[in-house]
C-alpha cells in the first residue's frame, strides 16, 4: 500500500493512509488476530448471524399502559 506525502503534509497523507487501511478491512482484521482462534470457534462464528441491538422496553410502551 502506497500513499503520497504532498506539501510536507504528513498528516493529510496519514488521513488517506488510514482510510485505504480500511477499505482493505486490515483494521477488522488486526482485531481477529489478535487471539489465537480455533477452525472451530471461527466457523461458528461465522454461522452465527449478528446480533441486532435490541429495543428498549420504554421504547415500546406507550405513556398510558404501564410496562413491566
């Protein structure tokens, strides 16, 4: 990976340097590794579907009825 410094402007360069970084998923994939993980324990979580958030209970009620 190659990013050119114009002007002196190493910071501008490390912005588009992070950014490429992840595009290419490396930052995903710096956090897998930084653990051992078994063939097993990764296909299964690979199988396993993400988890959505789940809703709040005061979400869901409304003012009049009383949630529990």
């Amino acid at each position: 990976m190659q990013v050119l410094v114009r002007d002196n402007n190493v910071e501008q360069a490390l912005k588009v340097l992070k950014k490429k970084m992840q595009r290419e998923g490396v930052f995903r994939e710096m956090r897998l590794r930084r653990h051992y993980e078994k063939p097993s324990e990764e296909s299964e979580r690979r199988r396993k579907p993400s988890a959505a958030p789940a809703s709040s209970p005061a979400k869901s009620c409304s003012a009049k009825v009383r949630c529990r």
